[in-house]
C-alpha cells in the first residue's frame, strides 16, 4: 500500500542514492481505467472519476504514485485546436492552428487561463492529494515547449519548421514556454508532487540531435528549471531510444529522465553515467501485455538487479500500459520490484505504513 517515505525514497534517487525503498511507478492510466470499472471520455472530463479511479488504482495494485497523464490535447482544445476521442479511445489532436503571424497573435491575445478539462486535473489533482497526502507522488503532466507546438499546430507542419519558419518555430516555443510553465505551477500549487513532462515529438523518432539541441533543449529546460525551484519533480519523457538523444537529455538538469522501451535499460545507464536518476523501462506490450507473469518477473529482476541496484533509478514501465493488460501482470511487476529490491538492499516494505 501507500507509504510514508515515497517521497524521500525519489528524492534519494533523483541525488543518485540507493532509496531505502526502490519507487515502483507504471504508466498503467488507461488500464486502471478499465480495471476501476470507468470509461475514459468518462475519466477524462470528470474530476470526481479522475480522483476515484486512481485513488481505487493504488489501493488496489499497490502503486507508489498517482499518474494523472489524462492525455495530450486537455491545454490545446482551450487554445482552439481540435479534438476527437470517445468512449475508450484516448482524444487525439486534429484541425490544427494554421502556421503564420496571426494564429500566434492569437494564442498570445488569449494568454494562459484555466478552462475547461485543465481545471478539472488541477481538482482531481487536489482530491488525490488530499486523499493519500504524502504516502504516494502525486504526478501531473505538461507537454514540454516542442512537443506543444506540434500539438498546435500539426506534427507535419512542426517537422518542417527548422527549415521554412525557424523563426516562427521559436516564437512559437517562446510562448508555450511561459504556458507550460504556469499550466505546471498550477498543478504543483493544486498538490502535484512531480510534472511528467512529455516531449515524444521531440524525440529522435522524428527529429534529429541536431535538431533537439538548436530548437528543443533549451525551452525544454526553461520549463522544468521552473517546475524544479518551485520544488517539484519533473519527470521528463520523450520515449527516447537514441543514445545520442540520451546523451543530450541525461545533461539537461531534468530530475528523472525516462527512457523508450526500444533500448536496453543497462545501455541507457552506461549513456547517463551519474548524470541523472532514469525511470524506465519494461516493455508495456511485448513484456506486459503480451507476456506471461514470469516474463515479467525476470525483466523486472533484471532491470533491478543491473540498474537499480547502483542507486539513481525508479522502476516503471517505458510507456503506457495497454488497456487490455492483463492486471495479473502488473500485480507480479509490483510484487518482484518489492521482493527483489529486498534482497537487494534488505529494504522494509512495510516501512512506516
């Protein structure tokens, strides 16, 4: 269950120290979803929901933190970009804001406000908060700068940017580093522990290191420099698998960087070196999904054995957790994580319940 002393656990990681107890995270939103008998055009716009379905999630399976990820679009339908999702289907950005001088003038004549689904985080934020206090970290979401102009504007459009409009493209980030930056202290001030701060349009997927160092590092950093000295955790996840893109994010002052699946978490240590704690990084479909309990056992006993063991690491999954995982699974991740870190480092799970 919840415990007191999560936080000073990923505290001890984010300084590169063994905790005494290892924090076992799982993107596992859209499954507990599921699992807590909801529906996600349901969770997704009702505080009430939000807060019942993760509170009902960790008394259930036994998470160290509340995942409040929601999904991508909830500060940019309130900026006028569209939107599509229903039922279970997570929403997805479309009908984009066009590229040009106007469109930009716009966004900064509307500025920052809370509207509409982003204050219903910010309440389900305050309702978990208050329910677990600081037995559990507290986790809300923000898109980093790039990543932000992408979902305004269109992925297509964005990719083109550093070569047709790089100054458009940095005016552009300018101002979604000033809105992130607020949409983040406000969950930190509503409770929030920590900002998974997501940046997957940033990554070396579409773009190249060339690229993430001239238009996405630096307002990346920007935003979490505020989150840090307003004494939050920030979570930085671009879903990376590049060594070369580790590289470059492993030094950018993030407190955890979490890493893509797509690499092994040993190789992804030996990049970071003592640079930054990593979260990360078990295969949510070919392990979790899609594998037996004992494949899962055996990856988790790895990743703690090889990684965690050395200190600097949270445990968790590499991305989101399919809906349809079985939650068998996700029982077994959370249960070897506590057994094998016992053996480990002789860690009470039971501390201070």
């Amino acid at each position: 269950m919840a415990y007191r002393g999560v936080l000073e656990d990923i505290r001890a990681a984010v300084k590169m120290g063994r905790p005494e107890r290892l924090p076992v995270f799982v993107c596992s939103e859209e499954m507990d979803v599921r699992v807590c008998g909801s529906r996600y055009n349901r969770y997704n716009s009702d505080a009430k929901e939000m807060a019942r379905v993760q509170i009902e999630a960790i008394e259930r399976l036994d998470y160290d933190w509340a995942w409040l990820q929601v999904d991508d679009c909830l500060e940019f339908e309130t900026l006028g970009v569209g939107v599509k999702g229903e039922g279970d289907i997570l929403p997805a950005t479309c009908e984009y804001l066009p590229a040009d001088k106007n469109a930009l003038a716009s966004l900064r004549f509307h500025g920052y406000r809370v509207e509409g689904r982003m204050g219903v985080l910010l309440d389900a934020i305050s309702a978990v908060k208050s329910h677990f206090g600081d037995t559990v970290c507290v986790t809300g979401r923000t898109a980093a700068p790039f990543s932000s102009v992408a979902l305004a504007f269109g992925l297509n459009e964005t990719m083109l940017m550093p070569i047709t409009q790089p100054e458009f493209l940095r005016e552009a980030l300018e101002f979604f580093v000033d809105y992130q930056i607020q949409f983040g202290l406000d969950q930190l001030s509503a409770g929030a522990d920590a900002i998974w701060f997501g940046d997957c349009n940033a990554s070396s997927h579409l773009i190249s290191p060339d690229t993430y160092r001239a238009f996405a590092l630096k307002p990346a950093k920007r935003v979490s420099s505020a989150y840090t000295e307003a004494g939050g955790v920030v979570i930085y996840h671009a879903s990376e698998e590049l060594p070369a893109m580790l590289d470059l994010m492993a030094g950018a002052g993030f407190s955890i960087l979490s890493a893509g699946p797509g690499i092994a978490m040993e190789t992804v240590r030996e990049v970071a070196g003592d640079r930054v704690c990593l979260s990360g990084n078990v295969d949510p479909i070919g392990t979790l999904m899609n594998g037996t309990p004992d494949d899962v056992a055996r990856e988790v006993e790895r990743i703690a054995r090889n990684v965690s063991c050395h200190g600097g690491h949270v445990m968790n999954s590499g991305e989101m957790v399919p809906r349809d995982t079985p939650e068998e699974n996700v029982e077994t991740f959370m249960e070897t994580s506590r057994r094998i870190w016992k053996e480990i480092v002789g860690a009470n799970p039971e501390r201070a319940d």
